[in-house]
C-alpha cells in the first residue's frame, strides 16, 4: 500500500535526541488552534481521553473528565494544565501503548501524526486500548519539522495528507470507516486545519 521509503525521514536518529531541548511554543495559529477545541467539543470528547504525542498544551475548550497525555518532552508534559497524568512514551520505538484493553473512551493526536514511521501498529494499538464505539480523532495542518517528518508526507499535498491517514486506518485493525473534514473554510487566511477520525469497532 505505501511505497519504499515512504516512511523514511531525512533524520534517522533516535527521537529522544531531538525532542530532548523543550519546546513550549504552539506549533498552529489561534485559528487552527480553536479549530482543533471545536471538532474535539463538537465530536464529544469529554470522558477518559488520551493525548498522543502531546506537549504543553491540548486544546480542549472544556478539558475531559480525565486527560491523560503521552509525549517525549517531561518538561512539556508536566506543564499542560489539562493533563490529569503525563508519561514520556516514544511511539515510533515502541509502537504498542503502556495501557490495558478498553482504556479510554477517546484518543486524539493533534499535528503529530506526520512524524509516525509504523503508524499502522499504532493505529491499531490505538483501536486496542479504546472501548468499543471510542473515537481516535486526528487532526493536521500543514506545518512540521521536515526532517522528522516522514518522506510520503513531505511530498503529499492537504488532500494528500487526509488520503494519507485515511488509509492508516483501513490498514489498521479495530475500524469502522474513517471520516475526512475541512475543519476551516478553504481560501481562509491563516494556518489550515484538517482532521481524520474513525470509531474503533
């Protein structure tokens, strides 16, 4: 489904390096970031949720009942006053969660998911630690750090990327249909903000 070297990136080395030094800047504008509150709010994220590859801030307008956010920077992590609980976890060494089964109700990964080198493993992990009818909502723009980034996502345009991680989640076990949304009107000024989200069955 994804040619060779798709998932390469152009640096190689190991994650910790590069997320070592905190980064507590927001990585979209104001606009994309209340885009991101509002599909979170407008899809009812509000029970037990899982922030993958988090930082200092998750952009819940109204935070859920419980926040847990999993990233690799404990300066970033432990700063997010949405979190409830923080753990440092570099998914794309260990692809597999440090939760149990039927975890949470809700996962989100918000301008992260460029960065995914076994995003298959994940997503399907991802469907594991969710209960049933839980949503995994992924959201995007257009901005990244391009030597992290993976190859495939580096030469793909929006439409590209929304195609993209639609067929992460048809290759991923544990999903009904993916939905792709616009979260912003095209032709607005300003950073823009797609997202993809499926249920996990």
């Amino acid at each position: 489904m994804f040619p060779p070297g798709f998932f390469d990136r152009a640096d190689p080395s190991p994650d910790h390096f590069f997320y070592a030094p905190p980064r507590l800047v927001t990585h979209i504008d104001d606009q994309a970031i209340a885009a991101v509150g509002a599909i979170y709010q407008e899809l009812g994220l509000t029970g037990e949720v899982l922030d993958l590859m988090s930082s200092w801030i998750s952009h819940f307008i109204t935070p859920p009942k419980r926040l847990v956010a999993l990233g690799m920077n404990q300066v970033e992590l432990a700063a997010n006053p949405q979190a409830h609980e923080w753990l440092i976890h570099d998914l794309n060494h260990t692809p597999q969660l440090p939760f149990v089964d039927n975890s949470f109700d809700a996962v989100t990964c918000c301008v992260s998911v460029d960065y995914l080198t076994q995003p298959i493993e994940v997503f399907t992990d991802v469907a594991r630690v969710l209960r049933p009818g839980g949503l995994f909502v992924i959201t995007f723009s257009n901005r990244c750090f391009p030597t992290k980034a993976i190859r495939g996502w580096l030469y793909a345009d929006d439409a590209g990327h929304l195609e993209i991680v639609r067929r992460y989640f048809e290759a991923s076990e544990g999903w009904d249909e993916p939905v792709t949304k616009q979260c912003i009107p095209p032709g607005t000024p300003g950073d823009p903000l797609y997202a993809v989200y499926a249920t996990a069955l």
